[in-house]
C-alpha cells in the first residue's frame, strides 16, 4: 500500500458540456478523451482529437466516440498518462487554485464522467470514475517564459507547454504538476458511487456530501468534485480512517 499522504482530487476530461463524453465498457475497461483547445495550435504542437490513441491498441484511433466536426480540432490531452503530467491556471482559474498547496509525495488523483457503450453503441448511462493519479515528484509553478531545455524535457508533453510553444501569449502563470514512477493510469476505471462517495469525501467544510434535494447522485457528485481541492488528509485525525477506506478501495479495485 501507498504511504499516507493528502490526495486531492481533479475532475478533467470532456462531459456533458461538449457534447460527447469518454467512454467505459463492460469490463470497465475505458478511454480517456480530453476537452477541446479553446483555439487551434500550430501542427507542430498540437494533438488532434484524430489522432488520439486506445490505451490498449495504440493502432487504434478513439474517433468512434468523438463526433467528427472535432476530429480535426487540437485537444487539450491534460492530464496525460504517458509522462504523468496536469497542469491548470491556478492563479487565474479559482476551481485550481487549491491545487497550490500541493507538495511532494501528495496525490493528484483524476475523476471523470465516463459515458456506458455496449456493443460498440453509446448507452444514456454515466457516472464519475476514477481513472488514475499522480504521486507529486515536482510541480513547475507559475509559467511565464519558454523553460529551458532541462525543465521542457520534463514537461514537454504537456498541454499547457504545447500551447506556450504555439503561441507566446500563452505562457500565462500556469502550473504542471509531474508524477512520480508511482504514477499510474488505471487499466479499468474505479467507479464512485453514492456509497463510495459517503465513505471517503467529505465537502470543503467539513460535512458530509448532501444527496437529494432534486439532483441526482450524478449530479451531486458532479458538483462537489468541480473544483480541484484536498479531499483527504491523513494527518487530520478525522481524516485518518477515510484516508484508510479510500486506500482499501484502490487497492482492490485497480
């Protein structure tokens, strides 16, 4: 098992905003698709959604689940499992800015609203899972330069450097968090559900997760986990026993 350190949380990938969504299979087995760039990138640092691999078949496109109209587009593939990279406007984008106070060893982990396909058809069922982690090994704060070449060998494959390298204006004060060799992406997706959920988060202040009042577990999952925040830490006693459930539930299910 993992040495206890605080694990924050971060919702990415695309959702119900974009109009398609990444999808998980019977098996749990899934494929991560990312969000949209709000503008191309020059061809040279961009990703296009057409180009985007299986995890499993690297032969394989994912242009199955993403509508056409975005093939060609350049995704913003944050985080990415190859290199074990996220980063995010955390001094301009306040659902980040949390994310700060993360230190090495800490956890990064990533949940995400995966879409059931069945037979290769996309079903109306969803739900939040989680679909793997960074162990801090070293954050790079505050971006406003081209880094040198020592620094863009360690980050060069992440989306907020591809987007500086394509357009100057772009190195605006962002934040990449990198992953230690502990880093994973999981091979099926640990799904949270209301159970799950009661067990091990708790809202930023303090109380549990309210359920009800009109909404969905979905959505109230959703709501809860939008911003980037510290979900648990070991080091408060309250926090020791969740931190324990949370860790049993990974080991078993990943």
């Amino acid at each position: 098992m993992l040495m206890p350190r605080r694990i924050f949380l971060a919702n990415v990938g695309s959702n119900a905003s974009h109009r398609f969504c990444s999808p998980v299979f019977s098996d749990g087995t899934f494929e991560f698709i990312p969000i949209p760039e709000d503008q191309a990138l020059p061809e040279e640092h961009a990703i296009t959604f057409k180009n985007l691999r299986s995890f499993y078949n690297q032969t394989l496109r994912l242009t199955n689940y993403i509508p056409q109209r975005f093939w060609n587009w350049t995704a913003h593939n944050d985080p990415e499992f190859r290199t074990f990279t996220y980063g995010d406007n955390c001094e301009i984008n306040s659902r980040a800015s949390s994310l700060k106070s993360i230190s090495k060893g800490d956890f990064l982990f990533f949940i995400a609203r995966l879409q059931r396909w069945e037979n290769n058809i996309p079903t109306n069922e969803f739900g939040f899972y989680l679909i793997g982690f960074l162990e801090i090994e070293e954050v790079l704060k505050e971006v406003i330069e081209h880094p040198d070449n020592a620094i863009l060998q360690r980050f060069k494959e992440n989306a907020h450097i591809r987007r500086g390298l394509g357009y100057p204006n772009l190195w605006d004060r962002f934040w990449i968090f990198r992953g230690s060799k502990k880093s994973r992406r999981f091979y099926t997706a640990l799904k949270v559900d209301r159970l799950m959920a009661q067990n091990v988060f708790r809202s930023a202040d303090g109380t549990p997760w309210r359920w009800g009042h009109g909404r969905t577990d979905l959505q109230v999952i959703g709501s809860y986990t939008r911003s980037c925040r510290c979900v648990i830490d070991p080091e408060k006693s309250k926090d020791a026993l969740r931190a324990s459930i949370f860790w049993s539930y990974i080991n078993k299910h990943s």
